[in-house]
C-alpha cells in the first residue's frame, strides 16, 4: 500500500502532465475512402488519440456518395460534410477555420494529396502541430516531410 507521501508525490507528478491536446481531424473521403486503399478508419482515430482527444471528426464527401457511406461514416463517428464542388477547396477552408481555432492545438488531415501542404505550412507558422495520416499507393513525399507526425493508416 503506497504511503501518503506517494500519494502526494503521484498526484503532484500528475497535474504536472501536460493537458490533453484537442485534435482537429479532417479526412479527403474521395481521396482515402476508396476500394483500392480499403483503409481502417477505426485504428487510424486510436492511432491518433496516442496525440491527444479527437475533439472534431469530419469526412469530406462529394455529392456522389451514396446513402450507405454516409451512414457508414456517421456510424463511426465522423461528421460527413458533403459538398457539390471542390472537395479539396471545402476540406481547406474547414482546415484553416481550424488553425485558427484557440480550442485546438492538433491539425490532423488524413489525405494523400500534395495540395494540402500549404495548410500545414500556416498551420506550424501559427503554432499548430500537425499530422498527416496517409495511405499508400500516391502518399504525397510533400505532405509526409512537412508534417510534425506522419501515421500511416492500415488497410483491410
């Protein structure tokens, strides 16, 4: 049985801890959710809560998306925002509304495409960590070396 003085000791080295990090997580659905990646969405979130609490989960989905993924990802947790344009554009606009954002202090995009680079340059300049989650074939050399973490997600 610990002593009082452990007890204090823990609880002081407890408190000392950093705070949990929130996390911002924004995924390119038509870029990640594809039949030839096939990618675990649910080890991607528990890679990435080793980083802090997934505080904003969205799934960025063209007007092409049929009924059952949508449900699909509601089902696991992400709030699909689907768009009838550029999805890249609104997953961009979303990510810096996040950069700004004092309530988050993690960008995370799981994406395998180089256009996103410049939201993680800006994101870093402001004091942001970042992280890429990718998945191969055609993980953009651009994203993984600019990110602060780069996960790469499993696939089934």
């Amino acid at each position: 049985m610990p002593s009082m003085m452990e007890k204090i000791k823990a609880l002081v080295k407890k408190e000392r801890r950093e705070p949990t990090k929130n996390i911002a997580l924004l995924v390119d659905g038509p870029n990640v959710i594809r039949k030839d990646i096939n990618v675990d969405l649910e080890d991607v979130k528990r890679k990435l809560a080793k980083y802090g609490r997934i505080k904003v989960c969205k799934m960025y989905l063209d007007q092409y998306a049929s009924d059952k993924l949508i449900e699909a990802m509601t089902n696991q947790g992400f709030e699909p925002i689907i768009t009838t344009g550029d999805v890249d554009v609104t997953l961009a606009v979303d990510a810096m509304q996040q950069v700004y954002n004092p309530a988050i202090q993690v960008i995370a995009l799981m994406t395998r495409d180089t256009d996103f680079r410049p939201v993680l340059v800006k994101a870093k300049e402001l004091g942001k960590e970042t992280i890429v989650i990718g998945a191969q074939p055609g993980f953009s050399a651009a994203l993984r070396n600019t990110a602060d973490v780069v996960i790469m997600a499993e696939t089934r």
